[in-house]
C-alpha cells in the first residue's frame, strides 16, 4: 500500500477519534473551566482548530509522495 494512502487513513482515524475518543475519554467530566468553557466546550472548539493542521501534515506526506504535476509530466 502507498504511502500517501496510509497518510489518509491514519489521518481519517485521528480526526474521527477526536471526535468520539476524546470527550469520552476525560473532557466530558465537570471540573474547572478552560479559557472560560467547560471541558467539553474547550475541546470541541480545539478540534476543528487542530483539523487543518493534521489534513495539512497528510496532504504534505501525499504530495511528498506522488510528486508534483510537473514532475510527472516530465516522466
């Protein structure tokens, strides 16, 4: 299997598992707020701001592994 296609699917399951792991796994308890939100609040707004960065980290790898148009026009 590819590189790049390995890059999306772990990519895939780390945004999912944001999603579903993380509340469950600690934040949807009560306790003290973070930056003014619940647990929960906090890292649903965290989430989507970490979103791009994990995307941009994997369309990187996929790039870095398929090459650029040029190059493959070239070939």
């Amino acid at each position: 299997m590819r590189i790049s296609m390995i890059a999306w699917l772990i990519g895939l399951v780390v945004i999912v598992g944001l999603y579903t792991i993380g509340p469950a796994a600690g934040f949807n308890t009560a306790g003290p707020a973070i930056w003014g939100m619940p647990r929960l609040y906090f890292w649903f707004v965290l989430v989507p701001v970490l979103n791009p960065f994990i995307l941009g980290v994997v369309y990187l790898i996929d790039r870095a592994d398929n090459g650029t148009d040029d190059e493959q026009v070239r070939e």
